[in-house]
C-alpha cells in the first residue's frame, strides 16, 4: 500500500509538471492615462470627483443651482464669443434665482470663456476654487449661476455643505 500511495504521489507530481500553464482571463495591469492632472498622474477630471455639476446652458437668465446652503467647487465657461464672462453668486434671498435682490452676494470674480473655434474647439478655463481660492467657497441662500451671453455654455460644480456627495 505505500508503495501504490508514492507511485500515485510521483505520478501526480510528474502529471502537474508536465501540464502547460492554465490560461488566465485575469485583467491585465491597467496604464495611467498620458495626460496628467492634479491627481498624480490620474484623469483630471478627478478634481470634480463627488461634486454635483450645474449646466447653463444658452441662457443669460439667472439660474439657481442650489437652494440653501452648500460649496462651490467650481465654474467653467465655454464657447461663445469674447468677452463672454460666467458668474457664482449666492443668493440674498433663499430659494431664489434672481439677480436683482440687493443682497445678492458675488463669490466669484468673472470667469471669461475661451472663444470657441476650430483651433481652440471649445476649450475652457476653469475658476476651480480649490487652487483659486484655497478651498470651496461657501454659499448660505443658494447658488446661483450666470452668464453675460447666450452663446457659450457654463457649467458650476457644487456640493454639500453637510460633506454627504450629491
């Protein structure tokens, strides 16, 4: 008998090593993309990762974005033609999307669009307030958006102010 148990342990050995390797159908190790952000290498839009985008879009009306309270992350215009500018403001009165409310506070300074065209293809410059401003920018009665023409495009990240992601 233990003679028959190491004949069938040689075997089993003999049988293993002979065998070609098992095809694997694991993922390979992924590539980091070549464009870098801020993020170590990594896809820059990262840097919005969790935030709630706004899109205005084709309007010079007002929009409200957010009622209540929450951060701004960010404000990025696009297309049209210059000097077209966006705008984050929070708003005086809470829930609403006027303009007009005297206590309407601006938070950010005018972001200007890059004019679209073949060369530039819509490009934007983002106001981001982490590397603007040094942090989100804190609005209390809501976030308002605003563009100063209706040919480009805009869009305002946000979150909330409770630190739960939209």
């Amino acid at each position: 008998m233990k003679n028959l148990k190491k004949l069938f342990g040689a075997a089993l050995a003999l049988a293993l090593a002979l065998v070609p390797a098992v095809p694997s159908f694991a993922e390979s190790e992924n590539t980091p993309p070549q464009v870098g952000g801020s993020f170590g290498g990594l896809h820059p839009n990262l840097d919005f990762y969790g935030v709630k985008p706004c899109r205005i879009t084709a309007s010079t009306t007002a929009v409200l974005c957010k009622s209540g309270e929450g951060f701004l992350d960010a404000v990025c215009p696009s297309g049209g033609v210059s000097p077209q500018y966006s705008l984050g403001i929070d708003s005086g009165i809470a829930g609403t999307r006027s303009v007009t409310n005297s206590d309407t506070t601006v938070i950010t300074p005018m972001v200007f669009s890059i004019i679209d065209t073949a060369v530039l293809n819509g490009a934007s410059k983002c106001y981001t307030a982490k590397t603007d401003a040094g942090g989100p920018i804190k609005f209390v009665n809501g976030l308002v958006g605003v563009q100063s023409a209706a040919t480009g495009t805009t869009l305002l990240y946000w979150h909330y102010s409770s630190g739960l992601n939209p």
